[in-house]
C-alpha cells in the first residue's frame, strides 16, 4: 500500500484511491476509546485530486460527526434507557433486557454486513474471530471471574440495567446475557466470512450507506471481538485453577519437595530446586498436573535444548548437554511417579521413556580417572599465589587429598564435623551416618588411609579441636557455600577446576575435544578405577563409595548386615598411589 496524501492510500490491486484512518484517532480527537483498527474506505475514483478532495472531506465530517455523537447513545440504547426512566416490574425489566440485546445483535449483524460490501472489513477478519462454549460463559460469571473481559460501547447501558434489577430485587446478569449474545454474534459473522470468501467491493455497484460512527463503534467491538475468546479462556483457567488448588503443578512440587526431597543431601535437593523452577517457570503457576500429557513433555524437552548450560566454548555459550537434560527428565519421572503411587493424583506418567538418546555417532564426555603422575601433582601441589584459594586454605588443602583417598563426594568432604572423626575397634574413620546425603546408600562409615593421617591429618584435626571448632572446615560454612547450588564445597571445586588443573598442565578444553570431561568428581572415578584394578569386590566397593546394594544375593538375602571395619580397612588401604 502506498501513501499519496495524509488519509490517502492506494494499493497494487486496484487502480482507484482508499480513504483510511487510524481508529485511535478519534480518541485524539474527541475522546473515543481507542482501538488499533483502522477506519477504511474505497473513493472508487483512480483521480488523484478527486481522491484528495474526498479524504479531506471525510475527514472533516468524520471529525464533526464523531465529536456529534461521543456525548450521546446510539437509537438502540436510547430507547432502552428510556423504558427504564419508567416504573417497571422485574419481568417488564428482564423483557426489555431482552429486547435490547436482540435488537442489538440484529443491529450489528446488519452493520457487518456493510462494512464487508463496503470493504472497510475483509470477510478474513471475521473469520478469524472465534466462539467460546456457552458453558464457559455462564461458568465464569458464576464463579465472579469476569474482571477480564472486555467491555463493549454498550456497556453503560448494561450497567444501568444491573443497577435497575438491585433496586427491584431481581437477579438479572446484563453483562453475562450480552457475552452469550457477542459469542452468538461471533458465530453469525463467521457464517458471513464463509459467505463471502470471494467478495468483491468493486464487484458492487450501489454502495450500502452507513454512518460513520456506526463504523467507528463496529471496529471498536470487533476489537473486542479479538479478545473475547482469549480473555474468557483465561477466566474459565481461573475458575479450574480456583476449584482444583489440590491438582496446582506449584503445590504438588512443593508438597513432593518438603516430603520427599527436603531430607536428601544438599545437592540433591538443589537439583530438585532448579528442575523445578525450570518446569514452573516454563508451563507457568497455574498448570494443572492432571493437564501434563506427552505432547507437553515434547514442549519440555525442546525447552531443555535450547537453555544455557553457563559454559562458554571458544567465546560460544553451550546449551544443555544430554546428560543433563536427562537428570532433569528423570526428577520430572519421579514426581510423577510419585503423583501416581503416593498421591493417586494422576494415573499415567508423560515422562516415562521419554530420555533423550545420543545421536548416531555422538559422544556423551566421560570422566577420566587421574592418571599416576597427574595424582602425585594433587597431592604435592600448593597454591602459588598470595591470593590464590584465599579464605580457604585449609581445605583447599586437605578436600582433594581426602577425597582421593577415600572416594568421598565433594560434598561429603567439606561438610564433615569434628565428631565424625574417631576410633572404632582400633581403625580411625569418617562417619557419615548423620549427615543429609546423596542418596540412603551414602550413610556409611569410611575407613582414613594411612597416608592421610601420615600427612598430618588427625594433627590438623586436633587443632582444630583445640580451637573449639566443631567443624573440620570452618571457613565453607560460609553464606556464599551455603547458598550455592554445588553445596558447600563449590569454592573447592571452581578452584581446582579452573586454578589447580591449568597449573598442573591439564587442558580441559583439548580433554573435551577427546570426549573427555575432568574436574574434582574425577578423584572419585580415580578411586573407582583403582578398586577395580586391584579386584575389590562390587559389594565391598559400594559400601565405601556409598552407593545402593541392588545385588540379590548381598542386597537382599544379607539384609542389614554390614561390611566389617577391618575389610573396609583393607579396602582403603588398597590405594596405594
């Protein structure tokens, strides 16, 4: 479309000249309620100064028509206001209610009409426009759940109404009456977009009149016509989500969290925070659970793909990996799961079997263990710079030593206490038994190497004993490692991998283009590998790195019985590096 004048347009598909203007317009000039329409007209004259001629014209008598009318009601209206300026029963008033909603709904049907032989509205508009089920309608005025729907020219009247049938003790619903009737309207004009699919303007040679406000006022309540079905959605949401709080995706998360979460370990539960905020933030704090199916977890899972993983490689943010985004699929299952066993809230789960796979040739990055020169770095390395693991020395002394030579979690590590350390049957050992760990496996009691109480270990211990400390590593009880999502360890942790590592000549980025992932949970692979190596039996193993017996001999036959001290000692003391 092409601009010649200020209100004058021509378009490709015709030779003759179209007069539009903005609907907002009339809120510039006399106040109208604005809309984002447009107010469009054939001059049916290809002549350039006719044409200008025309749009200053209409222009001048849109202007004094609309500013005619503003402070005045169309014939409709007057005539039901002027019914109510009268004494009346509830039946003569519910009558006229009637009355003035058919008439009304004829009246725009009609103006409709004209607007499509006028070409002011393409038949298109209209049949975009969609209905809602009646039941919808009368099921959101009758919760109250109308603040949202939008008001039409007639509303003032419709008030007047409500006020009228207060006054007698009646029980009249004007706006909910003119919903169901808009709604009806809505399904009349999308008969007449069917219609007129193949409409010409210029097929027609008498131009059906229509005064201009009528125009102005049939573009504002197509406008509200556009967010009637959306807004009454809406509402009708609001209604399921008020009669259904039990079945609230943000409630039942919570509910699953303080009863099945909140006693697991520090980085489990942060694991479950995140997935969860990520779910909530995604599908939005009124999703029902009942309202999950498999098309939704598809929606998820491309979600998953496309979030930021934090990492940075050669100056491009990473996305998601696959492992993680099955982590986070994998606590979405055992909510679920949860929902169906325990709650009975729903009775299928949509996040089963729906992991995503690796590619034909993709690789998912592995851990390595260290290799024995790289283990020797570890344990001789010290800080090289003043301010290097400044506000934790100690620990950055002490975790990786005792993580290599006991498989403990980072986490595990830094959150062991002063009392977690003694004797028993003449071994020295790290119990673990009182702490909120991983998993239910992980309460377990840890032999100490040799090696560590030969460094100094049960030295540094009881200093810190002496200083009445009751933890081993006072300085990650911290607000920053408390908070963290890695737990208390996370200082620890990002010094190791970003200082200590680089220091000892170790490229992550060359390891990660080998499909090879290295960081601080590479000192439990290390010991893994080790007790492999030296034929530690799978029993014997998990009962040190804390994982679940599921053997059905060990696991289920031997019951509670425990790995004794002085096997486990043996164990430990098979790290020899």
């Amino acid at each position: 479309m092409r601009a010649n004048f200020t209100y004058l347009y021509q378009i490709k598909s015709s030779k003759n000249y179209f007069f539009r203007i903005r609907s907002n317009i009339f809120n510039i000039l006399c106040n109208y309620p604005r809309t984002s329409g447009h107010f469009v007209a054939s001059l049916k004259t290809p002549l350039l100064d006719e044409a200008m001629w025309l749009s200053r014209f209409i222009k001048r008598k849109i202007t004094e028509d609309v500013q005619m009318h503003t402070q005045t009601l169309n014939t409709i209206q007057i005539k039901a206001l002027a019914q109510l300026s009268h004494d009346i029963s509830s039946i003569q008033l519910e009558l006229e209610l009637n009355r003035f909603l058919k008439q009304s709904f004829n009246h725009w049907l009609q103006v409709g009409k004209k607007m499509i032989q006028l070409g002011v509205i393409s038949p298109e508009a209209l049949g975009e426009l969609r209905t809602v089920p009646e039941t919808t309608i009368k099921n959101v005025f009758s919760h109250g759940m109308n603040d949202e729907i939008p008001i039409t020219v007639q509303s003032s009247t419709l008030q007047r109404f409500e006020a009228e049938s207060a006054r007698l003790g009646g029980s009249l619903t004007p706006h909910r009456d003119e919903a169901l009737m808009v709604n009806r309207l809505i399904a009349e004009f999308q008969k007449l977009a069917r219609k007129n699919e193949q409409y010409d303007p210029d097929m027609v040679s008498a131009t059906p009149g229509i005064e201009p406000i009528e125009g102005v006022e049939f573009l504002h309540l197509l406008e509200t016509m556009k967010r009637f079905t959306a807004s009454f959605r809406r509402a009708e949401r609001k209604v399921e989500t008020k009669r259904n709080q039990h079945l609230l995706l943000s409630n039942c998360m919570q509910q699953f969290y303080d009863l099945k979460v909140a006693h697991l370990g520090a980085s489990s539960q942060q694991q479950y925070a995140t997935s969860f905020k990520i779910l909530r933030d995604f599908l939005g704090s009124d999703m029902l659970v009942t309202e999950i199916d498999k098309q939704t977890v598809v929606r998820i899972q491309s979600h998953l793909q496309k979030l930021p993983s934090g990492r940075v490689i050669r100056g491009k943010p990473e996305t998601l990996g696959v492992k993680s985004i099955n982590k986070y699929m994998s606590n979405f299952r055992s909510f679920f799961t949860w929902l169906i066993e325990q709650m009975q809230l729903v009775s299928t789960n949509p996040f089963a079997q729906m992991s995503i796979k690796l590619k034909k040739g993709q690789h998912q990055n592995k851990r390595r263990k260290f290799k024995p020169a790289e283990i020797q770095q570890l344990l001789a390395y010290q800080p090289r710079r003043k301010n290097e693991a400044d506000g934790f020395r100690d620990a950055a002394n002490w975790v990786p030593a005792i993580a290599l030579y006991s498989g403990m979690r980072l986490n595990e590590v830094a959150a062991l206490r002063l009392r977690d350390i003694y004797k028993i049957e003449g071994v020295w050992v790290f119990d673990l038994r009182e702490h909120q760990l991983k998993t239910d496996g992980s309460a377990r009691i840890v032999p100490i190497h040799s090696k560590l109480i030969q460094r100094g270990l049960l030295d540094y211990w009881t200093a810190q004993k002496q200083a009445t400390q009751l933890l081993l590593f006072p300085e990650l009880q911290t607000e920053e490692c408390l908070t963290a999502r890695d737990g208390l360890g996370t200082p620890v942790s990002k010094w190791f991998n970003r200082t200590m590592l680089p220091a000892l000549g170790i490229d992550k980025k060359m390891e990660r283009d080998l499909s090879l992932l290295i960081d601080f949970h590479c000192c439990r692979t290390t010991v893994v590998c080790a007790f492999k190596d030296k034929g530690v039996s799978s029993y014997q193993a998990k009962a040190i790195l804390g994982h679940v017996e599921d053997d059905i001999t060990f696991g289920t036959y031997a019951g509670d019985e425990n790995v004794g001290i002085d096997v486990l000692k043996r164990v430990i003391e098979m790290l020899d590096y």
